[in-house]
C-alpha cells in the first residue's frame, strides 16, 4: 500500500471527524489487509499496542488525571484564584491576570489543558462576568490560559514526548517551567492591553478587593496555603531526585485526596467512587488512543515513512531556521485537526531525528513540538479547550473564536521566543 494513498485516507478520516481512536486503529490494520504479506498483521499490531503502554512513565498519566479530579473536586482553583486576586485585582487588568496565573499553578498539579480550563473557568468566570468584564472575553481567556497547563510542569504530553523519544521526562518538567511562565507573561500583556483599551468597571473591583480583605491577609493565606503547596510537593520530589514523575504522580493522588477530604472538606468518602469511575472513563480512551498510535508509528517506519519525509524536507530546506519554522507550520496545522497525544506519539519518530541532524536539542525540540501542540487546544475544529469553556458559559464556539484569536497571537509570540532562544528551556539544565 502507497504512503501516500494511507496518509490520504487518514487526513480525510480525521477530517470527517472519525474519532482518533478508530482511525488510528483501522490506518494500522489497513496495510496488511490490502497486502498480506505487509508485516503489520493483526496478531504484530496487538502485542505492539499492549508493549506500547504497558510502560513505567505512562503510568504518570492516570495518577495526574485522578489526581486532577480529586482537587478540581476539592476547590483548589478557588483558594488559588482568591490569594492571587488580593494582591493583584487593584492594579489595571488585575482579575484576569490573576485567571492566568491560577492557570500556571493549577497547570502545575493537572498536567492537563481542559482540566485546567474547566476547573478554572467554572469558577472565574462567573466571578470576571460579575465585576463587568465581557463575558466572552472571559471565556475566551480562560480557554487560552487553560493551554498552558500541558507546558507547565508536570506535562502529559511531556510524558508522552519522553515515551517517544526515550528522553528524561524529569529533564523535561525542568525545561517546560521558563516557556511555561513565558507563554503566561505574554498572555498578561494582552489582557492588559484589553482592559486598557475597553477600560475596567473599578467601583465593582474595589468592592470585591475590599470584600476580600476583610478577612485578613493572613487567613487568606492559611485557607489557600494547602492549595498553593500542591504544585511545590509535586515538582520539588521530582527535581530534588525523591521520586520519578511517576511516583510524584501517586504522591499527588494521596495529598490531594487528604487536603480535599481533611482540608477543604468538599470530598466526602461517598464522592470517591464518582471520582475514580470518571478518571478511569477518562483514561480508558486515552489508553486505547496510546496503544493505536503507538501501533500506527510502527506501521509508517516498515513502510519507511520517516526516511521519506526527511527526505522531502531536506530538499526543501537546508538550513536550521527555514526547518524549524516548517515544523512549526506543520506542528500548528495537526494541533488543529489532531489530539496531542496521538500527534506527539506518531510525529516524534519521524521529526525528532530531523531536529537531531539540524543541531537541535532534543529538550528544546519536545518543548517546541508541545507548545505548538498546546495551541491547537484553542484552534478549530478540534479546539478543546474551546468547546470546553463553551460548555461552561452556553456561548457560541464561533464568537469565542473572535475574542481568542489576540491570545492565540500571544501565545504565537511566545512560540517564536522560545523557538529561537533555546536557553529559556535549557537554562536550568546547564
């Protein structure tokens, strides 16, 4: 079978709408079914997928997801939200730059774009609506914020990245924490210049800064003190050598489930079954989308897709900077049609090796591909995030859409940045 006449039928597939999954699956069976003696047969493919999560790192995954559950559960955005907001709401876009930084420090404990938009727009948003900023702004807001939780550390798709190509995922963490905060300063800049422009309703601010100084600075702390600590106890086992990610993963599942049982108290023994069911519910089809992709990678290198392309691009591009901007191209095109997680699985084998022979990284490179990635959970048709905070708020995806394309734009910037400047991911790694 033609690559070409495969990766024809898998653009169209996923154009359609096919779920991922499926056409993942059904591209990887294809081959042998139209040429049995293709190598990739049923029983091969099987024993590819099963191997192909049954992996130490990937475990990672569902312990962030339960984890994630248990403190979007347990109002860990809320406490986070109200600390940051009494130092920050009294200055000129303030509110919504405390959403994005309540997006850093939520992405930091769920690893998980729309984990980060739901469990932080559910809250904010109502709040931002409430004290007279535009409504789909606020949405829009949130649902660009919220890509920044796969860049900051811990990372699904970092761990993904790291399965791929057999890269340090604790490296990783380290290296997505300046990009991370750089892609959320750019964001503030935006929402600085929005609020400058359109102007802030501040007798409605003062009040709510008022109303949030009434308790006291120090009994704001103490009631956000175990939600701001949840970030440090994850990231601090992993970069002082305590736990791999994997078991700062399950640590994260337990101190969760304390402060939200025994802290906060809006868990209750009887919730914990709802919990784990939509955890695992969530996890089951991100599993077999894993196992499909993993197979599909198999099946383009015995039909040597990956020499193909790199030699197609080289007789494009010669040198470092016209390939990693038509990477960037091509990365922000799947972002658009594809779910992270399959595009780093299958892309990283035929790209990484590329980056490699053109002097890059391969750090720098996992981080490139992800912040790309990270913007499709804000580009249609997939967009997340998008139908994300849409469900939140019952607004329209397309008028979203009109508001989110400045942040999409600084997010863009960032991109740029962090392409070309290498040492914002590698400077804690030297």
């Amino acid at each position: 079978m033609s690559p070409v006449v495969l990766g024809i039928t898998f653009f169209l597939l996923v154009c359609l709408a096919v779920p991922i999954g499926t056409v993942l699956a059904g591209m990887s069976f294809m081959p042998h079914l139209v040429d049995s003696w293709f190598p990739t047969d049923g029983p091969y493919l099987v024993r590819a997928m099963i191997s192909g999560i049954n992996s130490f790192p990937i475990l990672a995954v569902p312990m962030f997801m339960l984890s994630g559950n248990i403190m979007a559960q347990g109002g860990i955005s809320e406490k986070m939200f109200n600390f940051f907001s009494y130092f920050i709401a009294p200055l000129k876009a303030g509110l919504p730059i405390s959403v994005v930084v309540t997006c850093l420090f939520y992405g930091a404990i769920s690893g998980s774009g729309p984990a980060t938009a739901a469990a932080v727009g559910a809250m904010t948003i109502p709040v931002l609506t409430k004290l007279g900023y535009n409504r789909v702004f606020a949405t829009s807001l949130v649902a660009v914020a919220g890509g920044v939780g796969v860049v900051i550390p811990p990372s699904i798709p970092f761990i993904f990245y790291g399965q791929a190509a057999n890269v340090s995922v604790g490296k990783l963490f380290i290296g997505g924490i300046l990009p991370g905060l750089l892609i959320g300063i750019c964001l503030m800049v935006y929402a600085y210049y929005y609020c400058w422009k359109h102007g802030e309703n501040r007798e409605k601010l003062n009040a709510y800064h008022e109303e949030l100084k009434q308790d006291g600075l120090w009994k704001l702390f103490l009631d956000s003190f175990w939600a701001l600590l949840s970030p440090i106890i994850i990231l601090g086992t992993i970069y002082s050598g305590i736990a791999s990610p994997t078991e700062a993963a399950v640590i994260s599942v337990f101190y969760s489930l304390f402060v939200a049982m025994f802290i906060y108290k809006r868990v209750w023994i009887g919730d914990i079954y709802g919990i784990l069911k939509a955890s695992v519910k969530m996890y089951a089809s991100i599993a077999f989308i894993i196992a499909a992709a993993i197979a599909f990678a198999r099946v383009l290198t015995f039909m040597e897709v990956p020499q193909t392309i790199e030699q197609a691009i080289t007789s494009v591009v010669d040198n470092p900077v016209a390939f990693i901007l038509l990477v960037n191209v091509i990365l922000l095109f799947v972002g658009m049609v594809m779910d992270t997680t399959p595009a780093i699985l299958v892309l990283t084998p035929i790209l990484l090796p590329l980056a490699k022979s053109f002097g890059f990284d391969p750090i720098h490179f996992g981080i490139i591909m992800v912040v790309n990635l990270a913007i499709g959970f804000v580009t249609p048709p997939l967009g997340v995030n998008l139908f994300v905070s849409s469900a939140l708020t019952k607004i329209p995806v397309e008028r979203i859409i009109k508001f989110a394309i400045p942040f999409i734009g600084a997010f863009i910037v960032a991109l740029l940045i962090i392409t070309f400047v290498p040492d914002i991911s590698l400077a804690f790694l030297k």
